[in-house]
C-alpha cells in the first residue's frame, strides 16, 4: 500500500506539472490569436506612415525649392511650415520605426500574453482592433486566476523543500534555524531572479547596471512602468528570429521569478508570525508572587493560580470528612454486632 505523504507530494507535483503545461498551451495559443487579429491591422498603419512619409518629403521639398528672394519675414514663415510638416510626421515616424521590428509576432505576442495574466502590463503594446480588445477581454478573465494556481502549485512546492530541509536539521531551536534559511532562500531568489537577469539585460539592452536591476524589480512586483521593456530598443542588434525567441525566454523569467518571489514574501510573512507569536509566549509567561516567594511559602499549588489559604481549607474540610466516614463505619460495624442472628428471630417468630 503506498505511503499516503508520498501520494500527497505527487499529487502536488502532478497538480503543478499539470497547471503549468496548461498556462504554456494557453500563453501560445493566446499569442497566436492575438497575431492573427492585430497583424494586418499593424501591417496597414505601417503602409500608411511610410505613404504620408513620403508625402511629408515632398511638400518640404517643394516648399524649399520655391524659395526666392528670400526675405527675413519669409524665411521665418518658411521655418513654421517645415516644423509644422515634421511636427505632423513624427507619429508617422513612429510607426515607421515600430514596422521595422514588428510588434505582433508570435514570440512577442506571448511575452504580451505572459504580462496579461501576471498583469504586469507594461503598456508598450496592446491590442487596437475591436476583435482584438473583445477577445482580451475574455483571455484576461480566464488567464489571471489560471497564473494564479500555477504560481501557488510552485510556491507550495518550494515551500514543502523549504520546510523538509529544515525538518531535516535536528536542533532544539528551530525559529532560529528557520530564520537561517528564509534569509538564504531570499539570497538565492535575489541572485538568480534578479543580480544575474540584471547582468544578461545589461549585455543585451545596452541598459547600465542600475537600470537593468530596477526593470528586474518593477517586473517581478508586476508594478510594471513600461518605462524599460527588453527587446523594444532598435539599437538592439538582434534579427526578428532571434528577438522573438529572447521575448519568450524573457517570459519563461517572469514567470518563474513572479512565483519565486511569491514564496519569499510568504515565507517572510509566516517567519514574522511565528516571531511575534514566540515573543508573546514569552511575555506572557506567568510569574510568582514576589512577597509570597520571600516568605518561602509558595509550593506547587501557587503554580497553578490556587491560593494557599484555599489549599490550606480544602485540606481540612477533607480531613473532616474522611473522619465523620471513620466514625459512620464504626457504629455501623457496633450495631451489625449487637443485633441477634438471624435464625433466633426465626424461631421467636414461630
């Protein structure tokens, strides 16, 4: 017969293998439709900024050529329709630039699809179709509390090694051992979810050090700014293949980091309960009586709250009874003596 605690642990691996193969399938899948619904609409605004690109060209061409004999009024009148031209352009630009390195491609897309259900939400990229947004909105409802199992089966996972490690440390003092190693899983979590991500963004992004830290931080707490999002750079030097596959390994960290660092915020919690509940147990320690201890009369009795005149009346009243019980049994035995046997009344009777 299997052991039932060996059962239980594969079923908690089984429930986190499960859930998360689940939340892989529905990241890619999600990635997919969302690329099926905003790319032609991408690729449109993209045609369209590179056509008004074009237009935009042409009129400052035209506007310069045209200049003769020209005069201070006339240079500055010429000055406000070039920058009101570039000023109507740079959207266009914009987009121009964004079309060089498309949004809406697999890999992208399920880094966008890893941010909805984490809700990070970093902003630089959202679905702009009405087919798009309505599906978004279901794909959200659905995904949110999916990611949301996924990180508590990891996190009861890592917990469980936490506490078998710690189990498995004979000492007469846990709490200070349990403390130990909360503060070296936080030293662990800090230098693979952060210190080291940090170095490989800075390599990649072109990010200083700093920088790189603090994206790792925003994104793990799913705070989420958007002010720093891998792989939106163009300075990056990485082809459309290469960038996507850096998008979903990016994911991979977020998720994994998201549910690391949600083990570490519940182990801290639980380690300040059990601090707080161990220092009230402390406190709370009943003491004896300070001018009863002098007197040397406290005895065992005082330990547990009873008085001693108490003790010292219940005593008596016991004494009393057992010897009014004493003195019962003596006159009963006096009068079963006295009494004539059974069979004299008998024979008197007839």
């Amino acid at each position: 017969m299997a052991c039932p605690k060996c059962c239980t642990t594969w079923n908690v691996y089984w429930q986190a293998f499960t859930f998360s193969l689940i939340l892989v399938l529905y990241l890619i899948i999600g990635g997919g439709i969302f690329v099926a619904l905003e790319q032609p609409a991408e690729s449109e605004r993209a045609a369209e900024a590179v056509r008004q690109i074009q237009v935009a060209n042409e009129t400052i061409l035209r506007t310069v050529l045209n200049i003769s004999n020209l005069t201070e009024e006339r240079a500055q009148n010429v000055t406000n329709q070039v920058l009101a031209i570039l000023s109507e352009l740079a959207p266009q630009v914009v987009a121009a630039n964004k079309a060089r390195t498309p949004l809406w491609q697999l890999g992208p897309a399920i880094f966008f699809t890893t941010t909805v259900v984490t809700t990070i939400g970093y902003g630089n990229i959202a679905p702009s179709t009405p087919g798009g947004q309505t599906f978004f909105v279901f794909y959200a409802i659905a995904g949110i509390p999916l990611a949301l199992i996924v990180f508590s089966s990891i996190g009861t996972i890592l917990s469980n090694a936490l506490s078998s490690l710690v189990g498995r440390i004979k000492t007469k003092r846990p709490l200070p051992l349990k403390i130990a190693v909360v503060v070296g899983a936080i030293i662990t979590g800090l230098v693979l979810c952060i210190f080291i991500p940090a170095i490989i963004f800075m390599a990649i992004e072109g990010w200083t050090y700093r920088q790189s830290a603090y994206y790792c931080v925003v994104s793990l707490t799913t705070i989420g700014f958007g002010d720093f999002v891998p792989g939106q750079s163009t300075s990056t030097d990485l082809s459309v293949g290469v960038r996507g596959v850096y998008k979903v390994c990016t994911a991979c960290w977020l998720l994994f980091g998201i549910a690391f660092l949600s083990l570490l915020i519940a182990e801290v919690q639980k380690l300040f309960t059990a601090s707080v509940a161990a220092i009230n147990k402390l406190f709370k320690k009943e003491k004896p009586d300070e001018d009863t201890k002098e007197l040397g009369k406290v005895d065992s009795s005082a330990e547990h709250g009873v008085p001693l005149e108490t003790k010292q009346e219940s005593q008596t009243a016991r004494e009393q009874n057992a010897a009014a019980l004493e003195h019962k049994t003596t006159v009963d035995q006096g009068m079963l003596k006295e009494a004539p046997p059974l069979s004299t009344v008998e024979t008197d009777a007839k």
